[in-house]
C-alpha cells in the first residue's frame, strides 16, 4: 500500500479536516505506542500502519 493511500483511506473514516490532525497526535498502542505520522518517518509500511488503524477503531482493514 502506498502513503497515498493510506492517506485517503484515513481522510474517508475521518473526514478532511480531522485526518491529518488524528494521524500527528493519536498515539496508537498497536504501533507500540506511536502515531501515524511517526510509524511513517520511522519506515513502517503503509499497509502495517493500515492495519492498526484499522485494529484500534474496529474497522475492517481491508476498507475499500
């Protein structure tokens, strides 16, 4: 999965304006502890952050 991706995936759950916000100051346990924003510059795939997200706000992860 691409950045991209993973960046419209979390601006449909959401929204436009809180996506962005969510993804720099939401500390996710299932990322040990790290936000989005911070797995990303650290190197995680896209597709693992996906999936925390996904785990964390009991969607599916495989969200079209």
């Amino acid at each position: 999965m691409w950045v991209t991706e993973l960046r419209r995936r979390l601006k449909a759950h959401f929204g436009e304006d809180y996506a962005a916000s969510w993804a720099k100051d939401f500390v996710l346990p299932e990322l040990g502890g790290i936000s989005v924003d911070e797995a990303l510059s650290l190197g995680f795939d896209a597709q693992t952050i996906w999936k925390a997200v996904a785990s964390n706000q009991g969607i599916d992860s495989s969200f079209e």
